[in-house]
C-alpha cells in the first residue's frame, strides 16, 4: 500500500518546486516592469526635447500629451518598485501595503494614457483644421 510518509514528502516538493516556479515568474514579472519604466523615460525624455524646441505658442495637445506621459512614467515606477518589493517579502500587511501602491501605479498608468488620448485628439484636431477658402 501507499506509505503515507513518503505521499506527504512528495507532496511537500511538488509544493516547494511550485513556489520555486512562482518566485522565479514574480522576478519575470519585475523585470518587464522594470523595463517598461525604462521605455517611459527615453519617451517621456524624447517627447521633452521636441516640446521644447517647438515654437508654436498654440501647444495645448502637445502639453497636454507630455503631461500624459509624464503621469504614465511615474505610474509605471510606483508599479515597478512595489512589485519588486513584495516579490521577497513575508510580513502580509507589507504585501498588502504594496498591492495597493501596485495598485495606485496602474491606476496613474490609466489616467495618463487617457490624458495623452484627449491631447492627440486635440492635436489632431488642430493639425486639422482646414484654412478659409477665400473666393475673389
């Protein structure tokens, strides 16, 4: 018959090879974040550069795109940090304490993309519009 030792000893390491897989894919995970965060700043360094060396005084969208950015980046880097944070901690209350500032990122994340969408627009519609026709 099945010796019940041995049944909870196999148990025990398909449950450690289990958490092993999970620290190892919570890495993977901050590490794509960590990466994102660097993208938001070459973009967001991008997007400054070519605001500032615009002349036109009429820039609503462009402000309004980089302040989208601007939110984006610092979202992204709440998020990044937290879950870096939570992948080696114990202590619940601290994981949950960083699930909420995860949380807050995403949330930042979101509100900057919908910020960049109303500037775009409002670019767009600038770039638009289309001159008077003047019939002599």
């Amino acid at each position: 018959m099945n010796d019940p030792k041995q049944m909870n000893k196999n148990s025990n390491n398909k449950s450690d090879q289990k958490s092993k897989e999970i620290k190892k894919l919570e890495k993977e995970v901050a590490l794509g974040l960590w990466i994102q965060v660097v993208g938001q700043l070459i973009e967001l360094k991008g997007l400054t550069g070519i605001f500032q060396l615009e002349e036109d005084t009429n820039r609503v969208g462009e402000q309004q795109i980089l302040t989208g950015v601007w939110i984006r980046t610092i979202g992204q880097l709440l998020e990044a940090l937290s879950v870096s944070r939570q992948i080696n901690e114990t202590d619940l209350i601290k994981i949950l304490q960083e699930q909420k500032i995860a949380i807050t990122g995403d949330l930042l994340v979101s509100i900057g993309s919908a910020y960049e969408v109303v500037g775009g627009i409002n670019v767009l519609e600038e770039e638009s519009v289309m001159p008077p026709i003047i019939v002599p």
